[in-house]
C-alpha cells in the first residue's frame, strides 16, 4: 500500500469534514459510486477514443450539451485549465489585443503568454465595507471596447473564486456589437441554472465560450471539467484543435466515468439533489445572520452556496479563523483572506456537515474578542501596475539580457517597487497574478504581497519566496 494511499485512507475515516472542493465531499454513500481500479481502462475496443469520440464518449458528450443547453461540450480531464487556454488560444491570433478581468485565474495569463497577446485589462470594483472585490460593469467593457478598436476577444471570470457574479447577459450586448467572442471562465459556476436560489449560467446568457470545474461545486472526481462553445462568434474547430494538442492523450477512463455519472445526476436527479440542500443552506445562512462579531458578506450578484464569513468586528483575521475552525472544530474552508475565510457548500453536504459549521461559528463568535476599534476601511482592490511590455516580450528581454550580462538581477520583495518584474507573483488560492512579467512594480502590490506574507499566506509564482526577478533596464 503506497503512502499517499494509506493517508487517504486513514483520512477517509476520520471526523475531519471539508467545506472545501471538491463538491462531491467524499460522500460515497449519497452518490453511490466508489473508485475501483477495474473500470480504470485505456481506448479499448468499445469505449470510443476521447479525441476521435463516435461512439459512447460522443453520445455522453452530446448528453452534457444538452443537459446545460449549448452547442457543443467537450469533456475535460485536465481540469478548466485546458479549456481556458484551448479558449484563447482559438479564439485568437498570435499578437492579437485581448480584454480581460484582471481578476482572472493565471491560467488565463498563461494563454496570453503562450500566444503573445496584448492585454487591456479591466478591473472589477471594490466594497471596503466588506473588503471585497466586486463584478466587471457592463459599463467598463463598453468603454474599453469603444477605446480599444483592435480588440479580438473578451475574458472575464464569473462567478469569483469568492463567489461574485458579473451582468454577463449586459456584458454579452456589449461584446457582440463588435462581432467577437466572449470567453467566461465560469469554473466556480458548473452548478448555476440547475435551481433558482443560484443566478443564471452564462450560457443562458449567451456566452460563447463557458468553461465549468465540475469538481467544484458538483459531485465529480477532482481535475474534471466541462468546455461549451455555443453561438456564430468563437471559431469551434480551432478551439478543438487546441484542445486535442492540450489535453492528454490518455484521458482517464476513471475521470470520464465520473463527469458522466454526474451529468447523469443533472439530468436525472436535479430535484433530488438541489431541494435539500437548498434548504438546508438557506437555514444555515439564516442561522449565520444572527453572528455579532462574525458576519456572513455577499455582494448584489453573488452565488450563495459560497459562505464568505468576515472578522470584520472580530478581533482576529481571517486565516486565524481559518485555523480555529481547523484546530479545534476539525473544519477545513476552501482559504482565508486578511479579513475573511471561504467556507464552500455543494450538493454533497449534508445536515450534520452543516450543523457543524453553525455550531463552531456561533460559539468562535461568542468567545472571539471584539475589536477595541473599527478598523479603518481600505481603499484596497487589486493593485494596479503599468504594463511596459508583454510577458512574452518581457521574457525575450531577460533572455537577451541574462543575468551573467547584468540585466536580470533578484532583489527582495520590499526593494522592488518601481523594477519591471520578469515573474509572476500570486497568492494561491485563489491563483490571480498580482505581478505579471512585464509590468513596473508598484507599491501597492508590494504592500499586498508583505502583508499577506506576515499573515502566513504564501505567495507563488516566483523562483525564490521573499525576493522576485526584475529587469534592471526598465
């Protein structure tokens, strides 16, 4: 027996419940599937082939478009990653001008380094009352468009890893005025349109391209995912084209099995999963209402299975309640923020799972200390750097100026302010790059990384913690 194996074992029986992905919780007995070696199998004779499908993977296919009502679905066994990147990739030209939420997942920068794109950014808003950034305006799109004439495709996330939701239908009017395609990264969303207590798809919306993590927020296997294109503006057979060059060429028949069977639950068992649990999470939020240090935060447009649980009025931050829910309560959230924690709920939770979590908040909420003084609202939001070059120039740049010629040199995070980066720097979760290669550091994003840093987060993306790449020539 293999050590990872015998952790998740052991884990498996333990009383650690997670309000975390994936959706399906580890609730065997509610889905009733478990995971066998026997049905791990590879392009045998009768299973059809993943990326030529004619048969029992075409159909299953065509099941899944016609469960979420688009034109075409393609299943993902690399998670939303590989339809993100087969998105962009397809959608546009090496060089092209792309607008995109700045807020997006890097796998995003990631497509636009992989084809040399040109970002225009747009940022969402930002609530200091509940430290929140808030949805992209139809508004911001519109005049970005009207500013912008070169721009091939539009790139936005909704719902937010903290559950925001943007006016994709508005956002949509805007986009296809110019005749091009709108990409929505909708991971967090795969559950959106199946009840009404959660906000519409972006399909419904008339998205073009959507991509879902059914491991998410739906009972799936972890690393599954769904691509939809729909609609006359995205170029269908160069996004499939991409996706055949991404995705393995071995999907997993365990993974493939698990995105079917759960398309199965949509279609056949949708009341049966999303009444009780609806139910049950509506009790539960009302039961979080009545916290008095604590307090339940949403924005107008917000996907409530997401439970964002402030210390606003606590005297403590969100990772410190992170770690009192973990240590003494044996809940594990999906993440912390400076002044929050993630809690995620699915159709896999059940009443107990719930009831744990309004018991451990509501006695955290009488024995947590209250601020001695409000703390002052931050303007805050995601902090804004000037693009000098591309990512894809900037690392042509430092390639050509190598740090044995002097050009590249590493400095400490605090000394970095107003340097042109030549790495990404991010916190993950939930993975949005705060400093893409090719942008002048700014002080704002220092500051962010510092204090995250000193609130035990941990920051990615560069080569050394504490200290990032930068090109001594911008």
């Amino acid at each position: 027996m293999t050590e990872l194996y015998a952790r998740l074992q052991r884990y498996s029986v333990s009383d650690y419940y997670g309000f975390h992905m994936p959706g399906h919780k580890r609730n065997t007995a509610r889905f009733g599937s478990d995971l066998p070696y026997g049905i791990d199998i590879t392009e045998i004779e009768g299973f059809d082939d993943l990326h030529h499908p004619d048969g029992i993977l075409k159909e299953a296919q065509e099941k899944a478009s016609r469960i979420y009502g688009t034109g075409e679905t393609r299943f993902l066994v690399n998670g939303s990653t590989a339809g993100i990147l087969s998105a962009i990739l397809g959608c546009t030209r090496k060089g092209d001008q792309v607008l995109v939420g700045r807020n997006c997942h890097k796998s995003v920068y990631h497509a636009i380094y992989m084809n040399e794109l040109e970002p225009v950014y747009l940022y969402p808003g930002f609530r200091p009352d509940i430290q929140l950034n808030t949805e992209i305006s139809v508004s911001a799109v519109k005049a970005a468009l009207n500013e912008h004439s070169r721009v091939k495709a539009v790139i936005l996330v909704s719902p937010t890893y903290d559950g925001v939701v943007s006016d994709i239908r508005g956002i949509v009017g805007e986009v296809h005025k110019r005749g091009i395609p709108l990409i929505v990264d909708e991971a967090h969303g795969a559950h959106f349109g199946f009840h009404p207590y959660f906000p519409e798809s972006a399909l419904g919306q008339g998205a073009d391209v959507v991509i879902h993590s059914l491991h998410k927020t739906l009972p799936a296997l972890t690393q599954t995912a769904l691509l939809h294109v729909d609609g006359p503006f995205a170029d269908r057979e160069r996004i499939f084209r991409y996706l055949d060059m991404l995705q393995s060429s071995s999907p997993s028949y365990v993974l493939m099995a698990g995105i079917d069977r759960c398309i199965h639950l949509l279609g056949e068992k949708r009341e049966e999963l999303f009444g009780p649990y609806v139910e049950q999470l509506k009790r539960l939020r009302e039961r979080l209402r009545h916290l008095e240090k604590l307090s339940l935060v949403q924005t107008e447009r917000y996907d409530r299975s997401k439970l964002v649980l402030s210390v606003g009025r606590a005297d403590m931050t969100g990772r410190e309640l992170y770690l009192w829910l973990l240590r003494d309560y044996h809940l594990q959230l999906e993440m912390a923020a400076g002044s929050y924690a993630l809690a995620m709920t699915s159709v896999g939770d059940t009443q107990e799972g719930f009831r744990r979590l309004g018991d451990a908040l509501e006695e955290i909420d009488r024995s947590a200390r209250e601020r001695a003084a409000a703390v002052p609202c931050q303007a805050g939001g995601l902090p804004r750097n000037e693009i000098v070059c591309t990512s894809a120039r900037m690392e042509e740049l430092a390639r050509e100026t190598s740090p044995v010629k002097g050009q590249v040199k590493k400095v400490l995070l605090e000394e970095s302010e107003g340097l042109v980066s030549t790495e990404y720097a991010y916190l993950y979760p939930p993975g949005i790059p705060l400093i893409v290669p090719g942008e002048r550091i700014s002080r704002e994003s220092v500051e962010l990384l510092l204090t995250s840093r000193s609130q035990g987060f941990s920051l990615e993306g560069m080569e050394e913690e504490g200290s990032i790449r930068v090109w001594i020539n911008g």
